[in-house]
C-alpha cells in the first residue's frame, strides 16, 4: 500500500472556482499537492485562487470546463496530462441545485442536476481511471449532500443524483481496491457558501434547529476530511460515505 508514496501528487478539482471546492484546493496545495481547478464561468474567482497558490509556493493550473460535457471533460484531462502527467487524485465537487416541487420540476431542472452532479462524476472518473488503474494508486472523493441521505423537499432532482453518487462510490470502490484506488463520498450538512447565504434567515433558524451541533458547517470542515481521504495516511478507508454535518443526518 505505501507504492507510489514518495511521487509528486497531482489532483483535479472540479467546480473548484468558489465555495467548498476553492477550499478543498486550498487545502491539497497546502499538503504540497499540484492543483488542476477546474471552473466553468468563474475565470476570475479560479484565476485568484491559482495565484494565491502560486504566490505560496504551489503548483496551481486553472482549466475551463462544463463537466456535464464529456468531450470539454476529456480535453481538460489530456491537458494535466500533457502539462503534469496523470491525475492521482480527483475530487468531483463540482454541483449545482435547481429546486422545485417534483410536480412542478421541468424536464430542464431535473436534466441539468443529474447531468452536472451525477453525469459529471461519471464522467471525470471514467476520464482519470485507466492511468490510476495503470499505476495502481489513485483517491477518488466525491462530495455527496446529506440531501442523498436524508431527502429534501423541493429537491427530488439533487436527493436523486447526490444518494446515486453514494452508490457509485461503494460499486467504483469495489472495481478498484485491488489496484491501491480508494473511492469515498464526503456528505457536508448545510456549509457556510453562498448556496447557504441566500438563504432566508427564517428557514436558516429552522434549518439550525435540526443540528445537533446547532451552526452551519465551514468550508475547511470539508477541506480538511477531503486532504485526508487524498494522503496515504487514508490508505484503508474506502467506499465509505463520510458525513461532516454537525449531526444532522443522525
Ligand atoms: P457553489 O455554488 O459555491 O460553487 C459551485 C462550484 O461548482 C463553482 O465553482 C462552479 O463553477 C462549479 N460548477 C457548477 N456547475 C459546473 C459545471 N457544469 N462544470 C464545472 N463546474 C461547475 O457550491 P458549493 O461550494 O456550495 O458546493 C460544492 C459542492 O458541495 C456541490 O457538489 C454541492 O452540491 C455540495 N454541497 C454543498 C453544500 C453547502 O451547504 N454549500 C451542502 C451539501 C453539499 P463556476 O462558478 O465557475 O461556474
């Protein structure tokens, strides 16, 4: 299992441009790992990010893609390759919501969560594996929702491609221990970004009622779960669905 410990990583974040993912990569950049951020309309935001890095010391590229694409998926992937080598270490947290009453939601609100959440994950994973299997080392980290587990009103379309990233993650895992490849899902509650923050203050007091710990998460609550399940020192933990929620799926 220590195979492959001393090689410089590489990882891919996706939807990397702000939020939880900007975080995540704040995090690998600071465990010395060569950041690939993914954005898809936020230049500027991913831009920022990378030169943060680069002013630290770090390794930081930032490349332009709708992960619901997979040709735009496959082109960003050959061009790490091209630029690093292969990715190590993929983190497919790029998401969207788009709510509505199931007997309101349009075919469009249903087609663009899946397509994003879950098709994406399908996609940037099948686009990295085979030189993962060939190296036989590789952490895949998804970022579910404790909306897969629990389900949420108005959320029929994201409950449905947040609990399929669960099983694709216990299924990929299955395919791939042999070969020193960890697959895990991260389940954040509710986390201080500004899908939180537009939210009104009402349904936020309600909303903390339900949290044992009774506040919202950070985004480093879920930076520092996902720098571990990337190091070696995770070797161990795979499949599993790991939730940073402040209890709320209790
Ligand atoms: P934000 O809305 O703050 O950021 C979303 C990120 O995803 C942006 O960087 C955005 O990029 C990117 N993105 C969206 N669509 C695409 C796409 N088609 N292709 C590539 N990138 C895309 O989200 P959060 O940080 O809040 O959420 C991150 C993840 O965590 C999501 O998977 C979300 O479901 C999950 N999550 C969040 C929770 C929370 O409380 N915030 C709770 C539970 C789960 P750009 O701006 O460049 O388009």
């Amino acid at each position: 299992m220590k195979e492959n410990a001393q090689k410089e990583k590489i990882a891919l974040v996706t939807g990397a441009s702000k939020g939880i993912g900007k975080a995540i990569t704040l995090k690998l950049a600071s465990m010395g790992i060569k950041v690939a951020i993914n954005y898809n309309s936020s230049k500027d935001d991913a831009k920022e990010t990378a030169d943060k890095i680069i002013a630290n010391g770090g390794s930081a590229i930032i490349l332009k893609a709708d992960v619901s694409n997979y040709d735009e998926v496959q082109e960003i992937i050959k061009e790490v390759d091209s630029t690093w080598g292969p990715i190590d270490i993929l983190v497919n947290n790029a998401g969207i919501i788009s709510d509505n009453l199931l007997v309101r939601m349009s075919i469009e609100e249903w087609t663009k969560v899946i397509n994003t959440n879950l098709n994406g994950t399908f996609y940037c994973t099948r686009s990295v594996l085979r030189n993962m299997l060939k190296n036989r080392w590789g952490r895949i980290i998804n970022i579910g929702s404790v909306v897969g587990l629990r389900g949420n009103i108005g959320q029929t379309n994201y409950a449905a491609s947040k609990a399929a990233i669960i099983g694709f993650t216990k299924a990929l895992a299955k395919e791939v221990a042999a070969r020193n490849i960890t697959v895990n899902t991260v389940t954040p509650g509710y986390i201080n970004t500004e899908t939180v923050d537009i939210l009104p203050q009402k349904l936020k007091d309600h909303i903390l009622t339900h949290i044992p710990q009774q506040q919202f998460g950070e985004k480093e609550d879920i930076a520092h779960i996902v720098g571990f399940l990337a190091s070696q020192e995770s070797n161990y933990i795979t499949g599993q669905t790991i939730s940073v929620d402040g209890g709320l799926a209790i």
